[in-house]
C-alpha cells in the first residue's frame, strides 16, 4: 500500500463487522438506478448531464447521518465519481476522512458478449494510468465483474483465469483487487456453475504467492456455506456477496444462512430510496436498510 491509510483500510475489511456499499453504477446501469430512484430520462439530455444526476444521488447517500463506518466498511465508485468532489473534498477522501469508510474503485469496462455460457470483461486499455490515479487518490483497492450464465467448464474457467490474470496486475501496484464472477440468479444450472466456480477459484487462490491478496465478490449460493474454503484461506482478505437482483429482504434472508460471508449490495441498499423524498425521511429509509444489511452480514 503506497500511502500511509493502507495499514488502516488492510484492518479494517479485514476485522471489522459491517459490509460494502456498492455506490458504482456505470454508463449502462445509470439509466435504471436513476429511474428506481424517481429521476426519468426527462430529467436530464445528455450522458453529463446523467451522470451528475447520479452523483448527487450517491452524494446524497454518503453525506446521510445513516452512512457511516460504524456499519460500513467500504464503498465502491465509479470512476467519474472518484474524480468528483464531495462536500468540497475528494469522492475517496471524503468517504475515509469523514466516514471511516474505505473507498474501492470499479476499473472494468463491462462485459462481452455471452460466449461458452459465460460474459468475460472486455479490455481494460489504460488500466495501469486508472491504477496510478487511484493510488493518487488514496483508493485501497478495485472491483470488476464478469457474469457466469450456465455451467459451462470452459466457460467458468475462462472467466476465473481473466480475473485473476488482471488481479494480479492490480496487486503489483499495491492495490487490493475485489474479484466478482458473478453467478447470475436466474441461471437454471446455478447449483452446477457455483461448484465449477469454486473449484477453479480455489486452483488460482492456491497459485497466489503469500503477499498476493485477494477480496472475493460472489452470488449467495444454492449450497449454504458453499465458500467456505475461500473464506478460510489466508491469500483471501474476505468474501462478500453481491445481491444480484434479489430484493433486499431476500438477499438478507439467503445472506444469513452463509457464515461469515457480508454483503457488498448494491440495487438491495438504495431500494426505496427516492429523490422526491425529504431529508428526514430519506436518512430514516437509508438508516434502516443499512442495519438491516448490517444484521445480515454479521451472522
């Protein structure tokens, strides 16, 4: 870690009860977030003019009284809001000086189309400048995402293989990759997808030098405790679990029954949320759907 907060961050994922708030909606996924928030593509003409939108929304949601270190242990961005201000300070600044919450950058470009039933990432070009720019601005470390549709060995092993090819770029910068193949709920061989998941994941884990470090991002599985393994291993940091889709009481519910896994949400944590909504009422409906994802997380 290049700068003097990366012993602090390293504890507290490490130790600490609470989960990652997934604040990184990208270019494909605004339109929605914003839409779920009640912010309709009247509201805005061009990607800028979204884009702002969208950060004044998650301003809003770290700014809260609700959102603090006490319950969350990380927050993940989007580039463009790496780059912006909160409160008159920097986006990653503002989330560890004022909240105690370590900030992580989404570096993934989105995905490819599906091939052997799975959707890699597509290239990264100029990830190494984004490294060196997230070290600049005190980031501890990255997430990106692929998506697992069908048990596919090939597939599934090409997508381990991608991430961890990538994560251990990140890692020689000094940064903390938060690897996420992503298994899709709807998937009719989830079961199947996750077993070939965790095989090939525990191959790589296993290959890692002692200092390479790793954070796991993965679907709740079908199989309660199914990661197990990952989770004890000491090249992993942690593991969360994205939400999926699921909605919130349901992704809580699954969370519960996996030991030691917490959450990284990101749909599950704005649910209810909306821009026509006071102040009052949307720190009470915030406050209350982070200790509800913080009960999950510390079964």
């Amino acid at each position: 870690m290049k700068h003097s907060t990366g012993y602090q961050y390293l504890k507290k994922i490490k130790e600490n009860d609470g989960f990652i708030a997934a604040l990184d909606q990208s270019g494909g996924s605004t339109p929605k977030a914003l839409r779920l928030y009640g912010v309709g593509e009247s509201d805005y003409s061009n990607d800028r003019e979204m884009f702002d939108k969208i950060h004044e929304m998650r301003s809003r949601i770290v700014t809260s009284p609700s959102f603090s270190g006490d319950r969350i242990l990380g927050a993940i961005l989007f580039e463009k809001t790496m780059n912006l201000e909160i409160n008159g300070k920097g986006s990653a600044q503002y989330l560890w000086q004022e909240k105690q919450v370590v900030p992580f950058l989404k570096v993934d470009k989105g995905l490819e189309d599906e091939n052997n039933g799975v959707q890699l990432m597509k290239p990264i070009p100029g990830l190494q400048e984004l490294l060196r720019q997230a070290i600049k601005k005190e980031i501890f470390g990255t997430k990106m995402r692929s998506v697992i549709k069908n048990a596919n060995e090939n597939g599934v092993a090409a997508i381990v293989k991608q991430q961890f090819e990538i994560a251990k770029m990140i890692i020689a910068t000094e940064l903390v990759p938060i690897i996420e193949p992503e298994v899709d709920i709807h998937c009719e061989t989830k079961a199947e997808a996750e077993m070939m998941l965790l095989k090939h994941l525990m191959d790589h884990i296993e290959q890692l030098a002692s200092d390479q470090k790793v954070i796991l991002k993965l679907t709740i599985p079908n199989e309660n405790n199914l990661y197990t393994s990952c989770i004890n291993h000491p090249n992993v940091i942690r593991v969360f679990a994205l939400s999926g889709g699921y909605s919130r009481d349901d992704a809580n519910s699954l969370l519960t029954q996996n030991k030691r896994m917490v959450a990284s949400f990101n749909r599950a944590l704005t649910e209810g949320l909306s821009v026509e909504q006071s102040d009052e009422e949307f720190n009470l409906i915030l406050d209350s759907s982070i200790e509800s994802i913080y009960q999950a997380s510390i079964t």
